[in-house]
C-alpha cells in the first residue's frame, strides 16, 4: 500500500453551494475551477465565485475539460461552457444509453461509463460506443490518460462486472479510433463490481472495490489488497494526495497509513458524514458528503512563541455566571418575564368584565280610510291616508365582578405548567452552557501547559477552543464573541 497522507490536516466547510440535498459529485482543476453537484443543480466556482446552474435529474459525476464542465446523471450529458452555456451531449438516443455512472475528459477527448456500456468522443465529434472486446453490460468506472505508444494516442480504462478491460484512442480531428478492449487480470482476495478507477503514485492507476484496492502492474496481472475499513463500511471513491490516501465512504472520508491496509476516520465533521465524492487538487483534497462540501489542507506548524498562551489569558474571560445570565436575556428565559405574568394574573381577578350593548329599531305604520258621501244629488269618494315613522335607540354599558378571581383565580394552573416549562428549558439551557464553557477552559488550560515544541497540537487546541466560543455565541446571540478575542486568528 502507498503512503498516507503525511501530519495533521485541518477540514472546514465551504461556503457556498447551497444544502438542500446531499452533494453527489465533485470536479477540481488546475486552474483553481471547483465544481459540485447534487440533485437537478451544478455549483460552479470560479475566479468571479459561485454560479450555479439548473440540470434535470440525478446527477452522477463531474469532469472538467479545460475551463468547461462535463455533467453526466440518469438522464444523460450535459456540455457547461465557461460563459454557462448549458448544451445536453447525450451519448445515445435510448433511456439506457444516457443513464452514465461514471465521465472523464482529457485534453478535449471525453470518455463516459454507464448502463449503456463505455462511449467516447474525440474533440467536436460525435459519440462512438466502444463495444469491441467488451460485454454489452453496464460500465461502473471510467479513467483516461495519455498513452506512452505514441504521441497523440490516449488509454481508456473501464470496469464490467467486476473485471478490467483496457483500450487505446487515437483521435483524428473529429474521427476517433478505438482498438478492441483487452481485459486485465485482477488477483488476490475481494471481488465485486470496481466502485473507481484512479491515478495514484508516480501515475500509476489504481482500482478500488468495495473493500479492496489493486495498483498497476505493467505486464503483470494486478493484485487486489483488502482493506482494513471501520465496521460496515464500503469504499465509493479514492484519491491520491499529499502522499497517502483518501476515500470516500458511506462512513465518512477515510485515510490511509502506512505500511498497514487499515483506513481510519478523518476529523469531525467529515468523519461522520457519509461522502460520496473526492478530488485533490495538489495537496488541498475536497469531499462532497451529504452534509455539504469541506476543504481539507495540512495544518502548518507556527513558532512556538505565537501559539503559546499566558495563563493569564484564561483569566480574562468572563466568569460563568456572566454568560449565563447574557444567555437568559438573549432567549427570553430570565425571571423577570415569569415575575411579570404572574403580577398580572393577581391584577386580573380585580378587573371588570366590561359589557357594551348597542342596540336600534325602526317603526313605519301607514294606514288607509275610505268613505263615500251623497250630496245634493252628487256621489263623491272620500279617501283619508296617514303615514307615521318612529326611531329607537339604545345604548348600554355593564361592568361586573367575579369576587371569586380575587382570592383563587383559575388561569394560576396554566401560570405553573409554563412555569416548569420555562425552568425545565432554563436547565437544559443552562447545562449546554456549562459544558461549553468549562470544556473550553480545560482546552485552554491545556494550551497553557503544551510543550512549546508541539506546533501542530497547539493549532488544534486553539481551534477547538474556539468551536467552544462559537457555540457560547450562539446561545448568547454574540455577546461572548464582543467579550472574548479569538484564538485562531492569532495562527500564522
């Protein structure tokens, strides 16, 4: 097994693409191009920053080629130029053909693995299946490198249930040409489908199982080594950086030591979080796991006099009890607020229950007479009409007094359930507090009285000391971070 990564190396997250869904691809460059990708969505970071750019479908895998991006998913490949062109290159028509697993580019020429089986496409030309020597099954892993037979000639690896197969290209403008794959003995326990195909030490390629690696063998048949994984652990992909190892697993990153086969966790976070992809570009190495992207680079040791801290420094942090009563405040949970309620309660028995009644009505009566009358000889009709309207009005206030309030008042039971809620809350609250706080005390502490010599463990205490700070922060809305300086910012 080669080396592992050499000393301590530090994790952060990388701000940025958003965490809706978990990351399931990742691409890095030369030129300091970082991609990522997760359901229907591509992060692209750039010298102007992030862009991000709408893609249907689960996506698989990532590849850059030159400043553009190769997307491959379920539903086929997409072309994403610098300038976020977004073009769809499916390498078939049919639902098989396009669902790729697995895509790398090199110098224009473009190789994909997937149900389908493994496709190429020479610069601006079109897809061509290389079927030749290979069974028609799908192809899980993909790699491309330049080949030492000739110049302009290219060697495209690929993986079928579970067995080898290698091929040479040679492109022509637009034209490509394949020869006939010819499959590569793997020996040595283990077994299964390739999960990856890598460059690993001096440009030699390596193959990575579930539980087993195998290195190339020039001439030989390549010999699977398996590895050492935490308890249900299976490997997804492997990357050679800065001398050693790194997987990524559904337990997290893994990392290699030497001369062994084991593999340990990474730091938290990335230890814990299930990675389904890394790259390395130099010695920074990238994972994309389903709790978002971080960035590892090996921490620098400082002089000891910069990383050294007086013991008088613990003294000027501000006293437990203080950052318990700024946490209070901030979340509402001092005594006050119950104090206050239950003056009000007490007030509210001697209170009125005020009643306000309005009330109006509208009267209209008509009536009508008819008479006839007979005089002199003349018949004469007599009508008498009489119209008549009238307008009420009322109003009323009542105030009343339930006396009984004023001794015993009913709303007291619900006062004392929120009470022992509110003091069940303000403990909880309390004890995260606690930890906290003296956790980063005994991390300062420790700072204090480290050998001037250990550089690397005097980072990890400082940063540790403030992840503590930080949390005080939060649970008291940044009143610890005004009232305590940082530690790391004092790293080189």
């Amino acid at each position: 097994m080669p080396a592992a990564a050499e000393g301590p190396r530090s994790w952060q997250r990388v701000e940025g693409p958003a965490r809706s869904a978990p990351l399931t691809a990742l691409a890095v460059d030369g030129s300091g191009h970082l991609a990522v990708a997760a359901e229907g969505r591509v992060w692209v970071r750039g010298a102007a920053g992030w862009r991000s750019q709408a893609v249907r479908g689960p996506l698989s895998d990532l590849a850059f080629d030159g400043g553009a991006l190769w997307i491959a998913g379920e539903q086929g490949v997409w072309w994403l130029s610098e300038d976020a062109r977004l073009e769809p290159r499916h390498p078939g028509a049919g639902e098989r053909d396009r669902r790729v697993a697995r895509i790398a580019a090199l110098a224009g020429l473009v190789a994909a693995a997937g149900d389908g089986g493994v496709f190429a496409r020479a610069p601006g030309g079109p897809w061509q299946a290389l079927r030749e020597g290979i069974p028609s099954r799908p192809a899980t892993a993909i790699f491309l490198r330049k080949s030492v037979i000739s110049e302009g000639t290219f060697e495209v690896w690929s993986s079928v249930d579970g067995r080898l197969y290698r091929a040479v290209l040679s492109a022509d403008g637009e034209t490509l040409e394949a020869t006939p794959w010819q499959r590569v003995a793997l020996d040595g326990p283990g077994g299964g489908a390739i999960r990856d195909l890598a460059e690993g030490p001096g440009g030699s390629l390596v193959a990575l199982g579930a539980g087993w690696l195998a290195g190339e063998v020039p001439d030989a048949a390549w010999t699977r080594h398996r590895l050492v994984l935490p308890p249900g652990a299976e490997a997804r992909r492997v990357r050679f950086a800065a001398g050693g190892w790194f997987l990524a697993s559904d337990r997290g990153v893994l990392l290699g030591r030497p001369p062994e086969t084991s593999l340990h966790r990474a730091e938290p976070p990335v230890g814990r979080a299930a990675a389904l992809a890394v790259e390395a570009a130099g010695s920074v190495v990238y994972a994309a796991t389903e709790e978002g992207l971080f960035e590892s680079w090996p921490e620098r040791s400082a002089p000891a006099a910069e990383l050294q801290l007086p013991p008088e420094r613990i003294r000027d942090d501000p006293a437990v009890g203080v950052v318990q009563r700024a946490a209070l405040i901030y979340l509402g949970l001092g005594p006050a607020r119950m104090r206050d309620l239950r003056r009000r309660v007490d007030r509210r028995g001697w209170l009125p229950r005020v009643d306000l009644r309005a009330g109006a009505g509208l009267q209209r009566d008509r009536s009508r007479d008819f008479d006839q009358s007979f005089v002199s000889g003349a018949l004469r009709e007599l009508l008498d009409e009489e119209l008549e309207r009238r307008h009420d009005a009322s109003l009323s206030l009542t105030l009343s007094w339930d006396l009984g309030d004023g001794v015993f008042d009913p709303e007291v039971i619900d006062l004392s359930r929120e009470a022992r809620a509110v003091i069940e809350l303000r403990d909880d609250v309390l004890d995260e507090i606690n930890r906290l706080y003296f956790e980063r005390r005994r991390t300062l502490v420790s700072l204090s009285g480290l050998d001037p010599g250990d550089g690397a463990e005097a980072i990890r205490l400082r940063l540790r000391a403030d992840e503590l700070a930080a949390g005080l922060d939060s649970w008291t809305g940044g009143w610890f971070s005004r009232h305590t300086p940082r530690l790391a910012s004092a790293l080189p």
